[in-house]
C-alpha cells in the first residue's frame, strides 16, 4: 500500500477532499520524523511507536577489499507495533 492508497482510503471512508487528506498525512509524518530527529519517540495508543534504537559500534569486513573496517555506534528509527496490532496481523 502506497502513501497515495492511503489517502484514497482516508478520503473515501472520511468524505473529506483528497488535497486535504493529504496535507493531513503529510504533516503527520512530517511531525514524526521532526520529533525522531530530535530524539524523541513517538507514541500512537492501539497502533504502535516509532522509537530510535541505539546500535553499537561493531567490527564489520568489506569482502571485496578482504579489509575490516569498523562501523561507529549510531541510532536508527524502528517502528514497534502494539500488542492489539499485532494480535490482528498474526
């Protein structure tokens, strides 16, 4: 399902106009990722969170060069999914 299925959907079921649900859902993860950038987590009750994970640094090879080379301790976004949301799912 694409961004634009999505905004189909919430403009079908809603009534509201396609421009404005889109503006909507473009804010949203707009807020999001501003949020994450600042290094909060984002809570949504019944769907799920969106948290930044800490990856530790690491001893990784590049097969192509036979080197090692060493990735730094870094943070990426993940999304945790509900109890309830991923009762359904299964």
């Amino acid at each position: 399902m694409t961004k634009a299925d999505i905004v189909n959907q919430i403009a079908k079921s809603t009534g509201v106009e396609k421009v404005q649900v889109q503006a909507i859902v473009e804010a949203f993860m707009d807020n999001v990722k501003q949020a994450m950038a600042e290094g909060q987590n984002v809570y949504l009750r019944g769907f799920g969170s969106f948290i930044i994970k800490k990856r530790a640094m690491k001893v990784a090879r590049n097969i192509s060069k036979n080197t090692t080379i060493t990735i730094p301790e870094h943070n990426i976004p993940a999304f945790k999914p509900s109890k309830s949301f991923a009762s359904e799912i299964k």
